[in-house]
C-alpha cells in the first residue's frame, strides 16, 4: 500500500453502535473496510486528487455518528486490517468499473458531510 494511503487508516461502511465505550474489534474492522474503500477509490477508480486530511475527517465523523470512542484506536494494527480490506475489496468478482460506481454512490456523500 503506498505511504500517502498508510496515512489514512483509521476507517468502514456498515454498523451502528448506541455505546461510547472504547472501540472494540468489530467496530476497528469496520473503520478499516471503510479506509479501504477510500483507498480503492483513490487507487483504482480515479479518485486521486481526495485529500487525505478529508478522508481522515469523514473517518471520524462516520465513528463520532456511530458514538464510537476512539481513544484505544491505536491498540488495533489499523494498518494491517486496512491492508486486509483492501485485499478483500479489491478480491470481489466485479467488473472495477461497476465497483468504483457503487463504492462512490455508498461513500463519497460522507466526504460532504465531513466537512
């Protein structure tokens, strides 16, 4: 994974929490899968100009919504599991153009609420 996309990963797309206890697995993995999404679409779909310090916003904003605490962030390898999501996001049997499309219609709205 390239230095620049390293910067990023703190991350996901699915799940809710009501808690605001300390981030716990399921809810590290998922801000992962969520980071790799960002990651794909700046890697493979044409996205490249996305500042990172956006993505990083929108990262935690999706977190602050779901009430997630993330003051253990660092406890978890967030750059394996990051690397981890990207494998599996970029392992799907989908055509990458159909894949950019609906990775960009689930997440790219974020990015305006981040801000």
């Amino acid at each position: 994974m390239k230095k620049t996309t390293l910067l990023m990963l703190l991350l996901t797309m699915l799940g809710f929490s009501n808690t605001s206890l300390a981030l716990n697995d399921l809810e590290a993995e998922e801000l992962a899968d969520l980071t790799a999404v960002f990651v794909y679409l700046k890697n493979e779909c044409g996205y490249k100009d996305l500042p990172n310090a956006q993505i990083k916003r929108a990262i935690v904003y999706f977190a602050q919504q779901n009430r997630w605490d993330l003051s253990n962030y660092n406890n978890f390898n967030m750059k394996a599991l990051g690397e981890d999501s990207y494998r599996d996001l970029s392992g799907i049997a989908i055509p990458t153009s159909n894949k950019c499309k609906y990775l960009a219609r689930d997440s790219l709205n974020l990015l305006a609420y981040a801000n």
